[in-house]
C-alpha cells in the first residue's frame, strides 16, 4: 500500500513515515516510480512503533534500540533453538534413565516423603 494508505490506516501523517524511513526504523519497498509501498510486515511494525511511541513514551532513539534487539535475537534464535531441543531432549532421556534405575532398585521417585 502507499504512503498515504499507510498514514490513513495508522492514523499518522505521511511525513511522519517519511522521518521514521530517513532514520531506518522501516524500509518500505519503492515501484518502479520510486513511491514507497508499505508491506504488511512493515505496517505491523509501524503499529508496534507507534505503541511504544505513543503509549510506552519511548523517543525514537530507543525506539530504534528496540527494534535492533529485537532483529538481534531474531537472527540468533535459529542458533539458538536446536540447543533448547537438544538439551530438552537430554534431560528427557536423563529422566526416563532415572526412572528406569529407581524402577530395578524398588524405589518410588514420585513419593514426597
């Protein structure tokens, strides 16, 4: 959608989005004639900036520290999800050996006393 789509939608002026593009906190794609067009991933993330603008108070410089956290632990979560997995899975294991053992000694794990 256009510039003026998106300023109408959000309720904001279109400069507004033309200072939030200049300081790198959207990138709107552009046609052929260079007129910018606002994905809806992009309009979400004018939403989310809006809010902490607008009811959280955060200026725009922590606006973008924000959005750079954000990004950053959007690139490592891959990294870091298989390691969750892996080590859910060791202790899956871990537990069902402990079961195991407690089960040829007699004993009941589950027991409180």
């Amino acid at each position: 959608m256009f510039i003026s789509d998106a300023a109408r939608i959000l309720g904001m002026h279109p400069q507004t989005l033309r200072k939030y593009e200049r300081l790198g906190l959207v990138r709107p794609a552009r046609t052929v004639g260079s007129m910018r067009l606002y994905s809806r991933d992009e309009i979400e993330r004018l939403r989310f900036i809006k809010r902490l603008v607008d009811e959280s108070g955060v200026n725009l410089a922590g606006v973008q520290q924000l959005l750079s956290v954000a990004e950053a632990m959007q690139r490592i979560r891959p990294l870091v999800q298989p390691a969750a997995v892996q080590r859910d899975a060791t202790r899956r294991r871990l537990l069902r050996e402990m079961d195991r053992l407690a089960a040829m000694l007699g004993l009941d794990l589950d027991d409180e006393a």
